[in-house]
C-alpha cells in the first residue's frame, strides 16, 4: 500500500503496509488552510507518516488537529512525534483520558505490544454523545461509539458529494482489561449504520465505498450476534 487521496480531500497516509506494521491506518483531511489527521499510528512510524504527508504536497506544519479515536497504542503511540513536529491540538474523548493522558499500559495495550508510551495531554476533551466543530472549511461531528474501549469515538464530515465516515476499530476486539462493552459496542454500530455514510474509513481493514459500508458493519454486528 501507498499514501494517497482515497476521497476528494482525504488521504490515506498512515497503516500496517505503509508507515510501520505496528500502525493503524492514519487518516489526513484538507480542510483548507488546515489539515486534519485522525489517528497518529504506534509511534515507530510517525516519522514516516509525516515524509508521507510532505510527499502528497502538504507542509505538516498545517495539521492543526488530531483526532485520537481512542486510547490504544496503535492509534496513540505518535501522537507526542506528531505533537511536536506540528504543535497539533489533539482531540479526544473523555472515558479515554486514563489510557491518553496517563499512559496504564493496560489501557493502552502497550504493554500486549511491547512498546512504550509517552502519555500526551488531550486538548479537547469530548464529553457528550455528539459534538460538533468547525476545522478550517470543513464541519466534523464526533460521536461517541463505546464498545471497543469505553472512550472510543467516531467521526463523520459531510463533503457536498458525500458522507465521509472514520470509524476506527469497527471490528473490535475486545477485552476486559480496556472496559470493552459488546452490548454497548452493538448500540454504536446501529449508530454508525444510521449516518448512511458513503466511505468508511476503517482503522486496520482500509476504506469501504458505497453498499461496502453497510456491508462491512454488518458483517462485524453478525459475528458477534451470539455473544
Ligand atoms: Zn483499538
Ligand atoms: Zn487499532
């Protein structure tokens, strides 16, 4: 896999095949005179992540937000990198702040991956279960999606030609030791299906189109219908 625009205005710029094994998918949008990323990948990558976003033509100095979906490694470990490197404000949810902003090894699975996390404060704590903000040109709804850990958000823009949906870590797994709740998780997926969005951008199984996205969160709510 490669960086590139997956949407008009969104690009894919992070993941397993592209900045590090250890990343998620990490997620740009241009909104104008800023960008935006969702996801900052394990950590090991953030460098790569970045040379990625210069290759697509964008200075990172613009990334003025960052989006963590939720507070495990693979979607933390580069936030202080990128912090850094951009001086990014990073938005999260609150029922997430112990594993962001304290760093339990537990919480965050850091200790399941073996690496280390250098714990970030959040800027934007989203406390509801809706929230919208104006970034640059474009109007990001984030909402609460707890499940997969308690803190778990996704978020959604509207583009003029469709709905543009990040739902991080659809597909699970979960634990315990996170505060992983599947009846809840269950509730947020009827969520998700109810935005109609047009892409998904998922947090390890890439970018769905069209009926794929329905397709694919069903197919998740299937396989865990017995549990
Ligand atoms: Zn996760
Ligand atoms: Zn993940």
């Amino acid at each position: 896999m490669e960086p590139k625009e997956i949407w008009r205005g969104i690009y894919l710029v992070g993941g397993a095949g592209i900045s590090h094994p250890a990343d998620c998918c990490v997620y740009l949008a241009d909104a104008g005179p800023k960008l935006v990323m969702i996801d900052a990948g394990a950590g090991s990558g953030a460098g790569a992540i970045l040379s990625n976003v210069e290759a697509l033509g964008f200075e990172p100095s613009r990334i003025s937000h960052l989006v963590a979906t939720h507070g495990h490694i693979d979607h933390i470990g580069g936030i202080s990198r990128i912090k850094e490197a951009t001086g990014c404000r990073v938005i999260a949810h609150r029922r997430d702040r112990d594993a962001i902003e304290l760093g339990d090894p537990a919480l965050t699975a850091a200790d399941l991956y073996g690496i280390e996390y250098w714990p970030e404060k959040i800027d934007t704590i989203l406390g509801g279960d809706e929230t919208a903000q104006k970034i640059g040109d474009l109007e990001f709804h984030f909402i609460a999606t707890p499940g997969h850990t308690p803190g778990s958000i996704a978020a959604y823009i509207d583009m003029g030609e469709g709905r543009v949906l990040f739902g991080q870590d659809v597909h699970g797994p979960f634990s315990d030791v996170w505060g992983s709740d599947i009846s809840e998780w269950k509730r947020s997926m009827e969520k998700l299906l109810e935005l109609e969005a047009d892409i998904l951008c998922e947090g390890h199984a890439g970018v769905f189109r069209g009926g794929e996205v329905r397709g694919y969160i069903e197919s998740q709510l299937l396989r865990y219908s017995r549990v």
